[in-house]
C-alpha cells in the first residue's frame, strides 16, 4: 500500500480498514504470542519484535529494526509512525507467532482502529493492545485482586477493559485488535503477565528496542 503523508490522507484509511476488523475468536490456544514495541531517540527509532513460547514464556525468536520517523506525530494516528518498522521486524522473524501483543490500543480508539487493529488487519494476524494509560473512553476503577477488571466505554459502547494484572497494582486497559474476542484479549494478557504489572512480552520488546537505541 501507498504510506498516507498526511493526517487526512491517514485518517481515511483507518476509515477504509477499519470495517475488516473481527471482534471474534479465531483459532485455539496460541503456540507463540509476540510483543512488539517501538522507542524513540529524536527522529531515531527501533522497532523491536519478541517472540515468546505460550507456555514457558521463554524467548524463542527476535528482530529488531532500525529506522527514521516519516509521519508526524498527531493523536489517534500514531500508528502511522510505528507499523512500517514494525512490519519489516515481523518479516524478519523465523518463527511465526499466533498472537500480536501491541503496546498500545486496539479498537478502544476514537475511529476504532488503534495500533493493535492496524497490525492486525495488515498482517492476519490475532492481536490485541495492551496500554499502560487510556486514550479514550471512561471507566470504574477495578477492585484490587488480581484478575479484576472494569468496562472501558466509549459513547455508550464496550471498546476495551481496565484488567488488574497483579494486586493492588496500576491497571492496564486491553483491547481487541482484530480476531481475539475482548473476553480471549483480558485472558490472553493475564497469561502474560504471571508477576508483573505488564506482560512478559511488553517487558522483552521494550528492552530489546531500547537496547537497540
């Protein structure tokens, strides 16, 4: 696809994509679920994708890739900065994961087509977004255990969920990108993330791009 330069030229595909996103399950339990992530030094980034095993959460492939920021930064459109990096990361792996864990959003966006949807549809693969803040919406607060969660709604719709991840800790809010249901999305996060705040594979794709900085 041609690469938007603009925010109006962005903007209308998000519009154009967004109606192939599926808020359904497709396909059982993961074999590899994969973090990607992306830091910035200036016009400098790395875009760095880890690849971790569904049940031992070791590591069993990696990329990483270095490149130029070309779209400005403007809210709602922050993908644009990010998924050619990433997606040239993705290319380089060996090993195909079954599930993409974005930091970032999914459909719990303003034209309900976040990083994690935008992955998701250009690469087929399930995907779900996984943020440290919220970019839209409102919610309650979850209780306090582990495993707690809260509806995030955006103009009266469901878009995502607060999920405690460990006790008494910050939330996160998780949401569907594209074939993962919002219910498979909370479960797949509380997978990944067995004793810190964020999932094992957020935590190994931010270290690896830093690294790579």
């Amino acid at each position: 696809m041609n690469w938007p330069t603009t925010a109006a030229e962005a903007i209308a595909v998000q519009e154009e994509l967004r109606g192939q996103v599926d808020l359904t399950d497709h396909g059982g339990r993961p074999r590899y679920a994969a973090g990607l992530d992306v830091q910035y030094d200036g016009d400098r980034l790395a875009a760095a994708v880890v690849v971790l095993d569904w049940d031992t959460l070791a590591e069993a492939d990696r990329a990483v890739m270095p490149g130029v920021t070309s779209f400005p930064y403007v809210p709602g459109l922050f993908a644009f900065r990010e998924v050619p990096a990433l997606l040239h990361a993705l290319e380089q792996l060996t090993v195909r994961p079954d599930l993409l864990v974005c930091d970032g959003q999914g459909v719990a966006h303003p034209r309900r087509f976040g990083l994690a949807s935008h992955l998701g549809v250009l690469t087929g693969i399930p995907s779900i977004g996984v943020a440290k803040t919220a970019f839209v919406g409102t919610h309650a607060v979850p209780d306090s255990p582990r495993g707690s969660t809260a509806d995030l709604v955006l103009d009266d719709e469901v878009v995502g969920a607060v999920v405690r991840t460990q006790d008494g800790v910050k939330p996160l809010y998780v949401s569907v990108g594209h074939r993962v249901s919002l219910r498979t999305a909370i479960d797949h996060t509380l997978h990944l993330s067995p004793r810190y705040r964020l999932p094992e594979t957020t935590r190994a794709a931010d270290r690896l791009c830093r690294d790579a900085l």
